[in-house]
C-alpha cells in the first residue's frame, strides 16, 4: 500500500447519496479520494483515525434514521398516500357499499374476514404492501387485467361503468377471447391447417355455446344481443347425447334455456364486446386501453402499485392488477409478488387438458347420411375413452364454399393427458396421430355415418382447458398486495360464470370492500358437468 504524501494527497468527502431504492429503502455512500486543486497537509494518521470515526458514526446515524423512518411509514397507523406509499395522508376507509347485483344466484361471495396485520403476506422477492384505496372511482386510478377472455372483458366493463380506468392485456394473436376462441377462413387464425383455404370454413374449437339461468346475466345477455354481439342458435334442440358402445342417443343436454352463439363464430362475442367498449371509451380519452398480442411475464412493485412487463418491455404502472387467466402462467406470474395466499388458491384450482380437431367432412347435399345419428348436430359422447364431444360447425355458421361441414371433436381428459405434448409447438407427428385416433373412434360409434374427410384440418392441444373444481365464492383479492383474480373457475365453468366473476370484482375494487375476499375458501369438485368440465 502506497503511503499518502501529505504535500501531495488529501482526503475530500466530495459527497454522500442517501437514497431509498424503489420498493424498499436503505442506504449507500460513497467517500471519494479526489485530487483538488489545493493541497492542504494533513498528518496522515490523524487524518486516517478522524475519517474512520467519523465514518461510522455517521453510517450509524444513517441506519438509525432510515429504520426509524421505515418503521413509522409501515406502522398501521402511519402516513401513507390513498394508494400507499410516501404520498401524504391516507384517505379514511369507507364502508363497502356492496357487491355488484351481477353475483350468481347459485355461488354468493363470502368474503373472509380481514387481516388485522398487513405485513403478514410476503415472499422471499417481495414484501411489499399498501394502504387499499376504499374507492378507486377518481378518475386517476388504473387497473391491469392480464387476459382478454370473457370473464377479464366483462370486469372491464363494469370498471368503466365506474369510471375506473384500465388496460387490458391479452396474448391472443388472432383476436381476444380466451376461451371463446374460433379458427376461419380469411384471418390469420387459419395458419396451421392442411388443405386450401376455403371461405366459409369455421370452427369454434373451445367454447361452442353458452346458455344463461341467472336473472342479472340474462340483463346482460340482452343487452348484448341488442347490440348484435350475440344471437340465439336456431338448432339448440339438435343437442344432445351418444353412447359410444351401444350407439343410443338422445336429444338435450349442453345447458337450460337458450343457447346463444357469436355472429361467425364464438371469438366475435369476446371481438364485438371489446369493440363496443372502444367506441364508448375512446382510446383518446384515456380510460380504457388494448395491449394484445401481450405476454406479460413479470410484476414489479412502485411506490404507487404494480409497473406491469410485457417480455421485459414496460407497460406501465398501475394501481392494482387482476389477473383474468390461470395455469402455470398465471402461478408463475403472481408468485414473486408476495401474494401468498392468493397463489395458493391459484395453485389448487385442477385443469383438464383436452385434444381439439378441426376437421371438415363432404356435405350431406352429395346423398351422404349425416355424420350424427337421430338429427343431432352436436353431442356429448359417453362410454370412450377418446372422444367426449362433437359438434357441426356448419349447423352454426352454414357450409363452407366447397359444400363441405366443419366439425370440431373434443377428446376425453385421459386421452389429452396421454397424449400431451408442449401446446405451443405440436409436433407434425403427434398432430397426425391425435387425428387417426380421435377419427377412428369417431367412426366406430354405431350409428354414425363415415364421410369423406377433406383436405382440411388441424389439431390443437389446449393444456389448461376447463375447470374441474371450483372456489365457491365469486373472485380473489388479497388487498394489501393489490392482486386480485376472476375467472369462471371460481364459481363454476363458462360464460355465465366467468361474467359474473368480472362484474362481481369491478364493483368490489370500484367501490371497496372491508376485507379481502376468497382467500380462505376451499376448491371442491364441479358437480353436474361432463368429465372435461362445462364449456358452455
């Protein structure tokens, strides 16, 4: 070590940083040794044992303060901003003025009671809480919901009716919808079949109805009607059931009431709903905005909420988010956040895994029989171990160009597990062979007629497809971690349930609600719906 020249070498403490770093606090500094301008001899020794004091007691100081700080921001009863932070004095919480009238009759929220410590939720990445907003109905406030299906829609919808503002973020490349998913002629939804494009050509390959028995989202469904997003199916009584061993069948089944379907397809109910909420709350007015396609892979907390990444690019910050998926990546996107007890409901929920071919047949006008015995259009198989749907697109949306009939099948869970692969990137192979099996044990029902198969089609794996348990109560929200969830999961399985979920939290977060909800409830079995679970 070079000794310090005091003719030629002084210490100058140019500066100290004390900084609070974002999402948590404490302290750097930083001693510079500098060269000035004007030597000043000092006695080395002195001067080394002077810093070295006056180092310490000074870092001390600083640690001493900034636990004191911290310990009085935390503190229940310390300074905070309406939505958390170092942003003033907090708002006095109002008393919840009620869940929204949009709850099903057949699941009503019980809401636990609430945390009396709200440091109690954390994670090793994050331990960040905040004072909740008792109303986020200021104009100022913004929610993410992370997916674009029905039930992330319909929590938007009520949201804005609140005057609360948000930004929807889906990873649909063809459209928003989730589950209400269609593939058709004419848009990039087509890519991946075989064969030549034919206009026409439709297949709804999730969700291929839905039905209402619940007075409020009848309201809804009117509402909606009125607009043109959906219309009644006139063939809902070719609906029913087929044994696949003893070839019987029967009309009924696939809901109560009517049956309603998109205009083209099921993806325009979720397309059309998005649209009418634009041209109500134009982008250019600031409260309602469409991020898609978007991934969002991460969640990093502000002072003022969550700063939302989409494949590591910045989508902004919000003052609370609600995650309208699940899965996998909805459990690896809330598990740094420190929302414990709302990954561990995400976490317990059970998804069947179900093959999906899009097929197309000759039509019948070539003096062919039907393909499905009795009249049916559509039916739910029992007693394969392959095939556990099949539905007549065509029924639905009329005969492609060509004269040919889509179909869309649906395999058994056991068979989508058996054969599951990664989703995103089928291999050719696995495709082909899905195909033969799933056809083949189509055509070996008795009663059903073989047909021609066209040049078209495509399988698709759908790894997280429908709820077979439920929450019971109509949406999570761990408030002191500003995460939330709907989903149809929650109460059931469909459309119905997945609205009601969305308008049910919109009205919890808009105008507040005295304790966290849906923490504490277990998930038991769906009764009453087919092994895959209900997609209507």
């Amino acid at each position: 070590m070079r000794k310090a020249d005091p003719k030629s070498w002084w210490l100058q403490c140019e500066r100290w940083h004390i900084g609070t770093p974002a999402g948590g606090s404490g302290v750097s500094g930083d001693l510079n040794l500098t060269t000035g301008p004007e030597p000043r001899p000092v006695a080395p020794l002195a001067l080394t044992l002077v810093v070295c004091v006056s180092f310490e007691w000074r870092l001390r100081s600083v640690r001493l303060f900034w636990r004191l700080r911290e310990s009085t921001l935390m503190a229940p009863g310390g300074p905070g901003g309406p939505l958390g932070g170092l942003q003033g004095p907090a708002r006095p919480k109002q008393k919840a003025k009620g869940m929204s009238n949009r709850v099903s009759n057949r699941q009503q929220s019980s809401s636990s009671s609430s945390r009396k410590n709200r440091n109690s939720y954390s994670s090793s990445k994050c331990e960040k809480t905040w004072e909740y907003s008792s109303s986020l109905a200021d104009g100022k406030a913004r929610v993410a919901i992370i997916g674009g299906g029905i039930s992330g829609l319909c929590c938007a919808q009520g949201l804005l009716e609140r005057k609360v503002r948000c930004t929807v973020f889906d990873t649909g490349e063809n459209g928003a919808g989730g589950r209400l998913a269609t593939r058709r002629a004419g848009d990039p939804s087509h890519n991946g079949f075989t064969g030549e494009e034919v206009e026409g050509q439709c297949w709804d390959h999730a969700c291929q109805w839905f039905t209402c028995d619940d007075p409020e989202f009848d309201s809804v469904v009117k509402e909606w009607s009125a607009k043109g997003i959906v219309r009644e199916w006139e063939h809902d009584n070719a609906v029913g059931s087929l044994d696949a061993v003893l070839g019987t069948s029967a009309i009924g089944g696939g809901g109560s009431g009517q049956k309603w379907i998109g205009r083209r397809g099921m993806r325009d109910v979720a397309e059309d709903l998005l649209q009418s909420l634009r041209e109500a709350h134009p982008a250019s007015k600031g409260a309602f905005e469409v991020s898609r396609p978007a991934w969002v892979n991460k969640l990093k907390p502000r002072e003022e909420g969550w700063e939302v990444f989409a494949r590591g690019k910045t989508k902004g910050v919000f003052d609370m988010v609600v995650i309208a998926h699940n899965g996998k990546c909805a459990n690896r996107l809330v598990k740094p956040t420190g929302a414990e007890r709302t990954l561990r409901q995400l976490r317990s929920l059970k998804l069947s895994a179900i093959w999906a071919l899009m097929v197309e047949f000759e039509s019948t006008g070539t003096g062919q029989p039907p393909v499905l015995p009795s009249g049916l259009q559509a039916c739910f198989v029992s007693n394969s171990d392959v095939i556990s749907f099949v539905g007549n697109q065509s029924a639905k949306y009329g005969p492609s160009k060509s004269g040919t009939e889509c179909f869309t099948l649906f395999s058994t869970e056991g068979f989508g597990r058996q054969h599951k692969v990664p989703q995103e990137a089928v291999p050719p192979a696995k495709a082909a062979e899905v195909r033969d099996l799933m056809l083949g044990a189509l055509f070996a029902i008795p009663g059903v007629s073989r047909r021609e198969v066209g040049p078209a089609w495509r399988a698709q794996l759908w790894g997280a497809a429908l709820p077979t348990n439920a929450l019971g109560e109509p949406f999570i929200l761990e408030r002191e971690k500003r995460i939330a969830v709907c989903g149809d999961w929650l109460t059931g399985s469909g459309v119905q349930d997945a609205a009601l979920s969305g308008f049910a939290l919109a009205a919890a977060i808009a105008e507040g609600i005295p304790s966290n909800a849906g923490l504490d409830a277990k998930l038991r079995p769906l009764a009453g719906v087919t092994p895959i679970g209900s997609f209507y």
